[in-house]
C-alpha cells in the first residue's frame, strides 16, 4: 500500500519526497508592513518551501475584557492581556494582497493560519493553496469544517490536543471536504524546551493516523526538526524573524536567516540520507572492497613449510583469503616457495 501524500501548490508531501519547510513569519514583522515584505524576500531566499503567515484580528481572536483569564500569567509574555498581545501580532488584513503578490512575484508558497470563519474566506479570495490550523485552535471543529469545505489541505496542529480530539479534528476536515490532511506534532509552549520536543510522536502519530505527519517546532536551534525528519516528518514548521535583537511577539524561539538556511540544508539532506534499509554493495563502495582485511604472507616460507600464525596474516588490502578461511590454512604445508607481502590464495597451500 503506497504511503498516504498530499499535494500542496504542486508540491507533492509525504514521506517520498523531500521535507517541506514552511517558514513562519508570525507577528515578527513588529508592525511594519515594510518590514513584513522584506521578510518574505528574506524567507524565500532561505530555500524554504513555503512561508506562512496569521490571519486574525484582537478581535476576531479574543475580546478586550479586564478579566484574569484574559490575562498571561508566566511564560514569555507574562502580564500581558490576550487583546494587547494579538493586536501587536496581528498582520492586518489589508496587507495580505501585498504580501501574497509579493510570495508570487517571488515565486514562493505562501498560505495561512485562519483564526475565525472571515479569516478563512479571506484567504480563499486570495487563492491560498491550503490552511494550517493552529494548535489552540485544533479543538475548533466548526473552524475545521469551514476552512476544508474550501477544497484545500488542511495541515493541523496538534500541540495540548489528546487522541480522541486528534482523531476529531481529522475526521473534521476530511468530511467537509479538505484535500488532505497533515498532522503537526506540536508542544504549545514558547519556546519550548528540547527535553519536552518527545519527536518520537512523529512516527507514532503517523502509524495511528495514517496521513503525512510533521513537526511544528519551538524549540532552540534546528535538532529537533532534523530529528523528526529522520523519524518520518513530511512537514517541518519554525519561526522566523530578521534578527531576534529586532524583538517582536515571536522573536525569541524564532530563527534569522542563515540559521532557517541551515535549518532547511539539514532537514533535506536528513531525509537523503534515510535511504533505504539493505545490505547490498554499494556501488561507491565497490572501489575499496580491494582494502577490506585477507590472509596474506607475513614471512618468506619454503616449500613443505607449515603454515603458521608467524608466517601468516589477515591484513589490509583485501586480494588474499578472506579472513574466515585462516583456521583452514593453518597447519597446512606451503606448495611452494612463498615470498612475505604475497596474498595467499589456495593454490599455495597443499589441501
């Protein structure tokens, strides 16, 4: 049975083809439309396979209320209320032609996470080639439903998210009409630490679900993503920014651009590397058979002489006996005259 593949924009994802690295601009763009449109360029000129944005507003996201619970509490953004931290994110909606012509003129994959139903039709009339649901959101089925019934894959986060709820959300999308769905192991937490990253998930979410999988990566660094790809992510998801010393909503667990170069380096030679599991003689290995180990004389022996651990050796090159015939050859008497450095072979040796 093939592995199960979507297609995104032309690009066919799934553990046949290389890893598709999706590059998240987030709310790093400080507010600066200007500073979001370099980012693109920047992000494209990474290598990435597509770059993501966020479709929200504060108030599409949550409500400006003066309650505790709409309030932070630890964390990166301690303190700060929902609404405040949303409207300093938010890339407002009026940017997003630009920005969407500017990932076209680029040539590169751009789509979004919508966070409400006029987020959704937003992007469909900008003719975003998928939706990435985001982990809070992944319990959202109504969400769900509305963004699939676009006609688009769905890739699904699934940071906080148990079985049950997993399995809902992809029952969700599949049966309003989404092309596909890929499920992101996620830790909602930022960043989040490598000891809680757990990228076995990976491979285990694969085997439940039997969709493409990936990571969503809050991590430091890139081992985590490089990791995950070894154990079978189609998808690999991290943030991006210009510099952290610029600041922003994201900054801190988000990577600049010779890192997120090097992140998408990494992840495809990861996946060339898998291969295959077999044991046949390469053909770039087949050069240095010659240098493997085999039985060679150590000594000048004459002719009747007794073979012996003195006068014979496994060394390197490989053009004698092969190692294993040495407990035959010992005790045996040379059929001739034998000169040290010569590879032994069986018509030297009386049998």
């Amino acid at each position: 049975m093939p592995a199960p593949e979507i297609e995104i924009a032309g690009r066919r994802i799934g553990a046949a083809h290389e890893p598709f690295v999706i590059c998240e601009l987030s709310g790093n763009h400080n507010g600066s439309l200007e500073r979001a449109l370099t980012m693109i360029d920047a992000a494209a000129a990474t290598g990435c396979d597509a770059i993501k944005i966020q479709t929200y507003t504060a108030d599409t996201i949550t409500m400006d209320v003066d309650r505790p619970e709409f309030r932070i509490h630890g964390g990166l953004w301690d303190g700060r209320s929902l609404y405040e931290l949303y409207r300093e994110a938010q890339t407002p909606y009026e940017w997003h032609p630009a920005l969407f012509a500017r990932a076209r003129d680029l040539g590169v994959i751009l789509f979004s996470s919508p966070f409400d139903e006029t987020a959704v039709d937003l992007l469909d009339g900008l003719g975003a080639p998928a939706y990435k649901i985001a982990s809070f959101e992944a319990v959202d089925l109504p969400l769900i439903r509305h963004a699939a019934a676009k006609g688009k894959p769905l890739i699904i986060s699934t940071g906080m998210a148990n079985l049950d709820e997993i399995a809902a959300a992809k029952a969700a999308a599949l049966e309003a009409g989404a092309a596909g769905v890929v499920l992101l192991h996620c830790v909602s937490s930022y960043p989040a630490a490598l000891e809680d990253a757990n990228v076995r998930t990976v491979a285990d979410m694969a085997e439940r679900f039997g969709c493409p999988v990936g990571l969503s990566d809050h991590t430091p660094g890139t081992a985590a993503s490089v990791a995950a790809v070894a154990l079978g992510a189609c998808v690999v998801e991290k943030h991006f920014t210009l510099a952290r010393a610029d600041g922003g909503p994201d900054a801190a667990f988000s990577l600049e651009p010779d890192e997120f170069a090097a992140l998408v380096r990494d992840c495809k030679a990861a996946w060339r590397a898998l291969g295959r599991a077999h044991y046949d003689l390469l053909g770039s290995e087949r050069g240095n058979l010659a240098f493997r180990r085999s039985l060679y004389v150590a000594a000048d022996v004459t002719a009747g002489e007794t073979l012996s651990r003195e006068n014979v050796r496994s060394i390197r090159p490989g053009l004698g006996l092969a190692p294993a015939e040495l407990d035959r050859v010992l005790g045996r008497p040379a059929a001739r005259d034998l000169k040290r450095g010569e590879p032994l072979a069986w018509d030297m040796v009386v049998r």
